[in-house]
C-alpha cells in the first residue's frame, strides 16, 4: 500500500490502483482461506474539515477532501 494524503493528491491514479488491488487481493486470499474478520486502517481526512473530536467509526464521511481512503 501506498501511504500518505499529500503525496496521494499529485499521484492519485497510482495510489488508486496499487491501494485498490492491494485491499482487493487481500480481501481475495482471505476469503480463500476462510478468514471472517478482516481489520481496515483509514485515514482521518476521510471525514474532512471539522471540528467534532475524537472521530468514531459511525460519523460520516461525506465531507471528505481527498481520494487517498
């Protein structure tokens, strides 16, 4: 995976495509090995420009300003 909001926001087709298909292949093998649990680490730009403190998972995240979660 690709780290890293700045550097996300001036390679944005490769971030998509190596993060994509890395979470996608991750995802693959383990569905193959019947793994039922599976752990995703975001970044906190997913839920933009506020002032609500400390994040939780339920808040939104329509007011995102980046493509890199």
């Amino acid at each position: 995976a690709l780290a890293g909001v700045r550097s996300s926001t001036s390679q944005t087709g490769k971030y998509m495509e190596i993060n994509y298909n890395g979470t996608q292949n991750l995802l693959e093998l383990a569905a193959s090995h019947k793994i039922t649990q599976f752990v995703f680490a975001s970044t906190s730009s997913v839920y933009g420009q506020t002032d609500k403190l400390p994040f939780i998972e339920t808040d939104s995240c329509s007011n995102h300003f980046h493509v890199f979660f």
